[in-house]
C-alpha cells in the first residue's frame, strides 16, 4: 500500500497535499516545528443533524473546517457531494490557505461539505438542508463577516448563498455587515458583478499567461499564443463551463468536452456555446450533432492535446492513467485533479502542469473583492464613474483644439467611458492572475525549483510564514 493510501485503500487526499507542502518545505528554513502549524488544521467542525424529508426524518453529514486563522476571516466555499467526506474537506480547506496566501487574499483558508447529492434532492429539501447547515454553523461561531465566510463550490451556487445569507440575517438581525457573512450570491443580494465566471475567467487568464512564454511554450513543442491550440476540458460545472466560453472566444480549438455521461470530440473544434444549448435542451453532451460520442469519459483525458483542463473533482489523474495522458500542459481547474504519483510521472515526462493553488484561485479573488463591496456598502464604480467621464471628456476636449482634429463618435465612446463594476471587478482579476504567474515563475528561477506545483508551495508557506512573524507568533 502507498504511502498515501488510508487503511481502507482508498486515498488520503490530505497526505497528498502534505507531500506536496514536504516538497515546498525542501526550500525554506524555517524550524519544522513551524511548518507543522502552517500544515495542520486549526478547526474540524463535524455535524449531523435531522431534516424531515417528506415523511422521514433524514440524518444529515455535514462538515466546516478552518485549516488556517493566521488571518481572518476563513474562507472557502460549500460543496454538496456524496462524496464528502472529513478527508477532502480538510485537504480543500488547505488548499485555500495556499490558494489565498499566492494571490495576496487576506484570508485563512476554509472548507465546508454537506453530504448529499442535489441532484436528487428537490430544490424545498437543498433548502432546508442548507437553512438548517447555517444556523448549525451560527451556533457553534463558524460563520460571520470577520470569522469564516463561505462560497459556492461543487454541487452549489448562488442559490445556496441567497439562503446562507438570509438565514444569517434572520439571527444576526441588525448586523449591519451581514452581506459581507457569505460570497458568491446574486448582483441583487449584494454579489458582485463578474463573481460567477471568476473562476474559469481567471483558469483563462493563468493558462494565457503561460501560452505567451516563449521558453515553457518551446520547452513542450509548442508556438507561442493561445490561439489555435488544442484543448480539451473536462467537466462542465460553473468553472469548466466559463472556462470552455474565454477560451473559445480567444481562438483556441476545443476538440473534448468531458461530463459524468460520457464526452464528444471533435478534432476541428466543437462550438462551445452550441454544446451547452444542447446540454440545455437534452440533459447531456452526448449525440452533439457535429462530434463523436466517447462513452467511457476518462478516456478524452487520454486524446492527444496541447491543453488539458480538469474542472471537475479530485484525483481524476492518478497513477493507472498518467502515462496515457498525451497533453502537453494540464491546468488544475479543478481542486487536486492530480495524484501525486501521477504528478511524478507527469513530471519526469515533461509535462508543464499549472497548479490548482494558482490557477483556480480566481473564484476566492472575486469573492474578496465582493466580500469588500460588502463592507464598505457601495457599488465598485458608483463614485467615480461619472466623475471620470467628466474627466476624460475634458481631456478629450483639449485634445481635440490643440491636434484641430475632432475624434469619431465612435472613439469618443470608447474613450470617455467611466469604469463599471464589471470593468473593475475583471480587471482585478486580470492583474492578480498575471501577478501570480510571474512571481511563481521567478521564484522557480531563482530558486531552481523543478516544476510550478513546488513554487508555488514556496511562494505561499512564505507568505504565511511572513504574516505569522508580522503577528508575532514565530520569532
Ligand atoms: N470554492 C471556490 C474555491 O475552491 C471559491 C472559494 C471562495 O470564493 O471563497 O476556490
């Protein structure tokens, strides 16, 4: 049995991450004994509760860890799976530790899992299961604007986060920060424009970032550019879909779309938004008019590629299939899509693999940003749109007499326009992905680290080593 294998011969995911931090740690000098607090986690909530399910009554699993409180908030999203269990969550609620700490969100990292399939259960159950999930989480201070702050992930969204809210709201009446209890709702329920897509947006902008990187790009046999390179996707939750949308608009060919039913291939490219009216309308990829079907999904991980794209669960790449996978560049869209043994044999392939604690972490960038629009109770834009515009037309004006040129209307439009929430909002986003990039490649330079995964464990552990010794904790 593998190192990483629990009694029962199934994975321990939380060992994974510890032998990837292990491998981090190789890099730093600092006494172990503090790198073991980094790694631990603080808090494991564990709960059951009852919820009356048409004339039964149901005992509910359900699950909120904090791993780390070397800043607060926590923050993590919900997932609904019946594949939760306290493994995963504490191993996802590490993974947001890291994740934040790389791309300089003040948070420490959370997870929270409630063990059910929504896709069985009607939309009145979810409700009560997660109105019930919320007041467990108030009763026990797991939740709230300045301790731990929750979002949507596998199995939830803005639904989900509309009722989180509402029902904090209900006990903690008067709260006048309240918003700011959870991320991710809706734009009418104090979400933020551009949330929903911030993470497969920022899994875009990662992958581009690295696509314009002569070295890497030759290094694997690759042109320079994002455009016309094969990708293939798998798993069309919120992060796959929005992923599959920025990368098509760009000019790249997705020639696999992989769900749970099975995947569909095209080697000329698929049209993106034409699969999901068909997903829409039949309830699955499969029979998409202009592809192929491939029953067995985990073999369109094995279709020649340059760009692999695994936005589903974990472990999905593990030891039995690594060596048949033929892309070039995998990007973690997903939360540990790979297995460490299958990281090693990746490794030594030469394939370039954009890791998870960096390249998903759009999703926890916006929700800050959200989480901060929450605070200071003002829409991003609404104070200096107009007062920009003004500004700019100005500009435009003195421009116009000094050149004796007049601008088209169509220019003058693009010119005086005042940023709007979504301007703001993705453009943060924008910067914070390509900061991300370039500060874990540099560090892989300097410090020849062998692959990104490594370096960027480096980068973060520093920066919570830094925030630790800032509050006086590790001398
Ligand atoms: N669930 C997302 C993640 O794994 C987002 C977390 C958040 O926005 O807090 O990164």
């Amino acid at each position: 049995m593998s190192k990483n294998q629990n009694k029962t011969g199934s994975y321990s995911f939380f060992n994974c991450i510890e032998k990837n931090f292990d491998k981090a740690a190789r890099f730093i000098s600092i006494e172990k004994g503090l790198l073991e607090q980094i790694k631990a986690c603080n808090s494991v909530y564990r709960m059951h509760f009852p919820v009356k399910i048409g004339k039964e009554i149901k005992v509910i699993e359900a699950y909120r860890v904090q791993h780390s409180h070397h800043k607060l908030p926590c923050k993590g999203g919900i997932r609904y799976s019946m594949k939760v269990n306290q493994d995963e969550i504490m191993t996802l609620a590490a993974l947001m530790t890291y994740k934040c700490a790389i791309v300089d969100v003040p948070f420490g990292g959370a997870k929270g899992g409630i063990k059910i399939d929504p896709q069985t259960i009607s939309s009145e159950n979810i409700e009560k299961i997660t109105r019930r999930y919320t007041s467990e989480l108030i009763k026990k201070n797991f939740i709230g604007p300045g301790i731990d702050v929750p979002a949507p992930d596998y199995g939830t969204g803005e639904r989900e986060m509309s009722w989180i809210f509402d029902t904090f709201l209900s006990l903690r009446s008067g709260d006048v920060d309240a918003l700011a209890c959870v991320t991710g709702k809706p734009v009418s329920q104090g979400g933020v424009r551009g949330r929903k897509e911030a993470t497969g947006l920022g899994v875009f902008y990662g992958i581009r970032e690295l696509c314009h990187v002569k070295e890497d790009m030759y290094s694997v046999g690759l042109d320079v550019g994002l455009v016309g390179k094969k990708i293939i996707i798998q798993g069309l939750g919120n992060v796959g879909y929005h992923a599959a949308s920025f990368f098509h608009e760009s000019g790249a060919i997705i020639i696999a779309l992989a769900e749970r039913e099975g995947a569909i291939y095209n080697e000329k490219g698929l049209n993106v938004s034409k699969v999901f009216l068909h997903l829409k309308n039949n309830g699955s990829i499969l029979n998409f008019p202009e592809a192929k079907n491939i029953e067995n999904t985990e073999k369109a991980l094995e279709l020649e590629c340059d760009i692999l794209i695994p936005a589903a669960l974990e472990n999905v790449i593990h030891k039995n299939n690594a060596n048949r996978i033929k892309a070039k560049i995998i990007g973690e869209a997903a939360n540990g899509p790979i297995t460490p043994e299958a990281d090693e044999i990746l490794d030594k392939k030469g394939v370039i693999i954009v890791p998870d604690i960096y390249l998903n972490a759009g999703g926890v960038t916006v929700s800050y940003f959200e989480w901060l629009k929450n605070l200071s109770h003002v829409r991003y834009g609404r104070m200096e749109k107009k007062f920009r515009e003004n500004v700019n037309a100005e500009f435009l004006k003195v421009i116009e007499t000094v050149c004796k040129k007049t601008i088209s209307i169509k220019e003058k439009k693009m010119i005086l326009r005042g940023p709007r929430e979504i301007d703001l909002v993705r453009s943060g986003l924008e910067d914070t992905m390509i900061n991300g990039f370039h500060k874990i490649c540099d560090l892989k330079k300097s410090l020849k680290i062998e692959n990104m995964r490594t370096a960027a464990f480096v980068l973060s552990i520093n920066k919570i080593i830094d925030s630790y010794e800032k509050l006086g904790i590790f001398p």
